[in-house]
C-alpha cells in the first residue's frame, strides 16, 4: 500500500482523536463546575429554571426553586453555576449599582462655547397617530352571512337585494 492510499484514513484518527480530546475537557470543566456549588449558590438547569443549592449530595442536589419548595436534581442536570450578582439581576431583578463619580459636579457641566439650542416643531411637522378607517372597511357593508360592497355585488357571485 502506497501513503497516498492511507492518508484519508490517518486524517480521519486524526480529526476523531481531537474532537473526543475537546469533548473530554467539557466534560471535565461541567464536572469541575458541579463540584464547585456550595449551598446558597445560585444555579440554573439545563431545563432554563433558576434556583437556589440547598444540599449537595454524591449523584443529587437538593434546589429550593421558589421560597419553602424544593426539589431534587440531577448533579448533570446543573447547567451553569451562577455569581451572586447574576442569579439577583436575573432572578430579583436587581440592578447593580451604578458607579458614580466622586465629584458629581462633573455630570451637570456644559461644554465650554456650545449654547442650548430650542428647535420647535409645527403642528405640520407631527405625525398623525389617530386610527384612520382603512380603505377596504369604508367601502365595505357587513351583514350576518355575507359581505355586500356598496356597488350591489355580495362577496361570493350572488347579487344583493
């Protein structure tokens, strides 16, 4: 046999040897991750529902998923384990603090030689937001079982009365 003949099979153990090598690390790095909650850590399913660790054991943890209601998951069921301030923003809501500079006298200067300039809009110039009837309804009579435009034609062949 030539090399030339065993080339595609040598870059096919190639490529599958990689990507099992690449799949083994996130493997490693999702169990590393897992080992890692503590109790009171925030934590989300690979399910999308957030919750709180309240028990760690060997193969399960124990979540609280809403205030007194808990239950009980799968360790590779743990999707991400979450930092304190992300579990509140996304949880509570909670926004976190914005940072304000020392001197606040800083936020309400003006740029040195720009003047305020008012630009008033004429009543021209607004758009109209009123609902106008559309073309189709104004042209249009409605009855219980069929539709009659003005010119006399019901919708459907049949002339109307």
């Amino acid at each position: 046999m030539s090399i030339l003949t065993l080339l595609p099979f040598i870059v096919l153990i190639g490529a599958m040897f990689l990507m099992t090598r690449s799949a083994k690390k996130k493997q490693q790095q999702a169990a590393q991750m897992r080992n890692e909650m503590q109790p009171g850590t925030g934590v989300r399913t690979i399910g999308g529902m957030y919750a709180t660790v309240k028990e760690i054991g060997d193969e399960t943890v124990l979540l609280e998923v809403a205030p007194g209601v808990h239950a009980v998951y799968a360790k590779n069921a743990i999707g991400a384990v979450l930092e304190d301030a992300e579990y509140n923003r996304i949880v509570h809501g909670d926004e976190p603090d914005a940072v304000v500079p020392d001197d606040a006298s800083s936020l309400t200067e003006s740029v040195e030689g720009a003047e305020a300039e008012t630009v008033e809009v004429s009543e021209d110039a607004k758009p109209d937001l009123t609902k106008k009837a559309d073309a189709a309804e104004a042209d249009t009579e409605v009855t219980a079982d069929t539709e009659v435009k003005k010119d006399g034609k019901a919708d459907g062949g049949a002339e109307a009365k």
